[in-house]
C-alpha cells in the first residue's frame, strides 16, 4: 500500500466511518487533543516493514492508519506536521515524499538505511536532505560508500536543530574493499550548537573539526581495508585525546578499529604522562587488537562507575599483536586498575559471572580460541565484557591463560555460569580450570570432543582439597546443558552424578539436546537428577 494508491477496501471502509464519525464521541474533541492523541500513537505503533520470506516483505503502517479512519482524522493528521516527523525510509519513496511533504517544518529525523547490498539510498533523500538540513533533528546515513561520501560533502549549510548525526559507509562483508571515506573538514559550516551524538562507521572526521566540541555520545568503527599496512587514515593518540578534552561530557564512547597485519600499534603513546579524563562516562567498548587496546587503556582514566566491553581480536598465530596467551594478558594490569576499586563494593563475587571458552570465530583464526568473561554488579547499571583471544598451541595454552586472568583479575571467583564450545582439555586442565571457579552453578558443553569429554565426565565427580582442608567436589553445581557427546561420555557422566547425589550434592536440572543418545540412557539419569530435559530426538548408538 503507497501514499497514492489506496486499496477499495479501504476506501470503502473509510467511507463507512466517515457515516458513523458524525455520532462518535471522540470525533467531538478539538482538534489539539486528537492530535496529541496521534502523536502518542506514533511512539506506540510506528511504522516498519517486516519480511515473510526471502523474496516477500509487507508493509505495517502504524499510525499511518488514522487516516484512513474518516475525515475528520485524516484532516487533523495531516495538519499535525510532527506526527511526520520521522521520515519512514523502508516504507518505500512514495511514504517517504509524502512524510517529508507533511512535516514541512518540524524537527525532522531522518533515517536513510540500507539493508542489503543491492539497496541504495535513494535520489528523494539526496534531494532533500541539502534542502533542509535547517530542521534537521536526527541525521542517519546507512549505506553504500559511493552514496554516503556524497551526501556528506552535501552538509555544508547551518544545522541549529541537529543533536544526532550518524553516517555509516555499508560494505555488506567483513572487510572493506576501499580505505574509510573522509569526512569534508568543516560540516554544516561549522554550526551544529546542540549536536551531542555522533557515529561514524569507516568514515573518517577532520580531528579539529568545529563541529565536535559538545558531543555526550562519541562512537567511531573502522572496519579492515585492503590497505591493511598503513594507519594514515587513524588519528595519533594525541589527536584521540584532544578530541576527548574538547568534549568533557562524554557518557558514551566506543573505540572500534579492526585493523590486522599492522606491524605497530594503531596508538602509539603521545606521552606516557598525559591521560584523557573522562569523568562523565557510563558506557565504554574497545575492540581491536591487543596492543591497541593495551595502548588506549593506558591513556584513559575511566570512573568506576562506567560500564567496560572490551573485545581483543586475533587473526591469526602470526599476527604481532597476539602471539601466545601471555601478550594477551598484558591487557590486565591495565584492566585491573580500573576494576580493583570495584573490589570494596562488590565483594568477591562481581563482577564477573559468565566464562565462556569459543573456538575462533569472525574475529579469531583457526589456532586460536576466545576467552570471555562478563557479568554486573547487582542492583547497579554496571556492566563488564572482556573478551581474550588466545593463540595455541604456543608456550601459552588457554588453561595458563585463564589461570593468570584469575590471578590478575580482582572478583572472578564469582564466577557463576561456564560455557565450553569445540574446546579440548586434558583431565588436569580441567581439574585446574575448575578449581578456580568453585562457585559454577551452570555448565553449557557444546560440541567438544571425545577426548575431552570423559576427563569432564570425572572432573564433575573429583575431589580436591582447599587451602583449608575441607573437601571440595563443587557443591554450587545444579544445571549442566550438553549440546554433544558419545554413550561412553553418558554412561560415565551418570556414574559421576550418581556419585554426586550420594554426597548430597545433586543436580537440580540436565539437559540434553543434539545428542548421541537413546531414550534407555536419557531415563537412567532420572535416578540421580531432580529434572530432565530431553529434545526427543533419539541418535542411534554406533
């Protein structure tokens, strides 16, 4: 359904209202309160298209359907310009001449994006957007780089209203085939006094630009070029920290620069005493490589309370900046400084409670496994993300790694939730990885394999003792998920946890799905765990 074209059925249904709008109490309320009415209606129900199939997507209209109510509706919609204010790109460029055209002059939000790499701008929002960026409010531009550099050098007229502005050059892939498109030096003739956001995704800023003095929210993301050797498109330290001076009430910042093969850090240090503070922050990600991440950790003074996502990329075992598991440690003491203040108020058990152990992934190489920890403090918005990527086989291993996180690392013994994915270990490595973490409730096995297994099968049976003597078999235990394994690996998993039960330490909950199993070995562990989940897909036993 189009602005111009309008279905029978419609019509007529609006032709049936209109009959009746005459005796309806709400058609007598004055025009201001319909109007506010519609406008609360915007926030609830605003339009979106969503796709059936592959090849299908269908149109919601949202509050766009009051006017197709009656007359009287559609009169006082269309004269209520900021219920168009938000320029509904998906709906197609018929709606979104029509919103524009109805908006006139209200505080616009624009939101341009492209979903897939056949989809394009448009020449309605290139024509438009020059034309009226004085009511610019929120400024979205998601697509082709060829598009997104030209409407950018099209920002050059005042913005007074302009609070958010977001330009994102789109590769569809995860490495870019061209180097970031730079941003003219000066936009909206350097007059944007209430612009507070700004995103920019593989595009590049003039680092003195005028524009950027009062920003709150700063996120910057370069994705990998073909030019992978050269840095001339990065901002020094320096430059980073002068543009954090520059704006002092920053809650929001995200550093995202994954950039291999670079033989020297993206930052180099300005001055191993200058330090960018940022007193106001909330929300902090950095993502890149180790030494990178390690270099801008050392130059910020981030507050206690600001939640920390930190995601360290590895390429692969010859990449400099990562070559074993101990380089990646050297991001701890970083870390720590920021995290040790927490130790006072959150005791032993925050902030970190979920481990997860991924083999490589987007970011990693085969050789290489992820490592990471989250968790937040209770009763607070802080939030902590770290992940490690750890190269093997190298002097190094995964297990002496998480070992020396747990040594480094203030509140991981809290550690709550274990997730191992394709992981190998041998029986003392998991005995030493567990031994660190006695407060596991819940543990997720997922795709590991036969030689692996079964040294977990009695890992959860063994019995160590603590620095006080007491025996330990971890008594936290009570929800274990496998999402893999073999009829050796559950016959010795229902000795172990018949074991366990005979301790008192039962399980509250297995569960198994994905799995070589029969429903003989799923009801044996009925006996020796309160509740079982079974998927109901029997796997033959070979």
């Amino acid at each position: 359904m189009s602005a111009r074209e309008i279905d029978p059925a419609s019509v007529a249904a609006r032709s049936d209202s209109n009959s009746y709008s005459s005796t309806s109490p709400i058609c007598g309320l004055p025009s201001e309160i319909l109007s506010n009415i519609f406008l609360s209606l915007k926030d609830i129900d605003p339009p979106w298209v969503y796709h059936e199939s592959e090849t299908e997507k269908k149109k919601h209209l949202g509050f766009i359907q009051v006017t197709f109510v009656c007359q009287r509706f559609r009169e006082t919609a269309i004269a209520t310009p900021r219920l168009w204010s938000h320029i509904a790109f998906e709906l197609g460029p018929e709606w979104m001449i029509t919103m524009m055209e109805r908006a006139m002059a209200a505080p616009i939000f624009l939101w341009a994006h492209c979903r897939d790499d056949s989809s394009r701008i448009g020449p309605e929002v290139k024509a438009y957007v020059p034309k009226h960026i004085f009511h610019l409010q929120e400024l979205t531009l998601s697509g082709p780089e060829d598009e997104v550099a030209y409407l950018s050098s099209c920002l050059t007229e005042p913005a007074p209203m302009l609070e958010l502005l977001s330009l994102r050059a789109q590769t569809f892939g995860f490495y870019s085939p061209e180097p970031p498109i730079p941003i003219p030096p000066i936009l909206f003739d350097g007059q944007t006094p209430r612009l507070s956001r700004l995103t920019l995704n593989h595009c590049i800023i003039s680092w003195d630009c005028p524009n950027f003095k009062s920003l709150t929210s700063l996120r910057l993301s370069l994705k990998p070029f073909k030019a992978y050797g050269t840095t001339e498109f990065l901002p020094s330290m320096s430059q980073l920290l002068d543009l954090i001076d520059q704006n002092p009430l920053l809650t929001i910042l995200s550093l995202e620069y994954c950039l291999p093969y670079l033989d020297s850090p993206i930052f180099p240090l300005p001055s191993p005493t200058r330090v960018g503070k940022l007193v106001h922050l909330a929300d902090f990600t950095l993502a890149g490589r180790v030494l990178d991440c390690v270099q801008v950790l050392e130059c910020l003074s981030v507050p206690v309370t600001a939640s920390i996502h930190i995601s360290c990329h590895a390429w692969n075992r010859t990449d400099p900046s990562i070559r074993d598991g101990k380089e990646a440690c050297d991001l701890l003491p970083s870390l720590t400084r920021h995290i040790s203040p927490l130790k006072n108020e959150a005791g032993s058990h925050g902030p970190f409670t979920k481990l997860y152990i991924l083999p490589h992934d987007s970011f990693t190489k085969p050789g290489s496994v992820n490592v990471c920890l989250e968790g937040s403090i209770e009763g607070s918005p802080i939030s902590w993300d770290l992940s490690l990527p750890v190269a093997f086989p190298s002097v190094w291993n995964y297990i002496q790694t998480l070992n020396a996180v747990f040594d480094a690392l203030p509140c991981t013994k809290g550690i709550k939730e274990l997730s191992l994915v394709y992981c190998e270990f041998a029986y003392h490595e998991i005995i030493a990885l567990f031994r660190n973490m006695q407060n596991v409730d819940t543990l997720s096995i997922s795709n590991i394999g036969d030689q692996t297994l079964d040294p977990i099968a009695v890992a959860l049976d063994t019995m160590t003792f603590d620095e006080n003597g007491t025996l330990v078999f971890f008594p936290c235990l009570k929800d274990v998920s496998v999402y893999s394994g073999n009829s050796t690996f559950f016959s010795k998993l229902q000795k172990c946890l018949g074991n366990r039960k005979q301790r008192g330490s039962e399980l509250e909950k297995i569960e198994f799905r994905g799995c070589t199993v029969t429903a003989f070995q799923v009801d044996t562990f009925r006996d020796v765990v309160k509740a079982v989940y079974w998927d109901e897909v029997e796997q033959p036993v070979t």
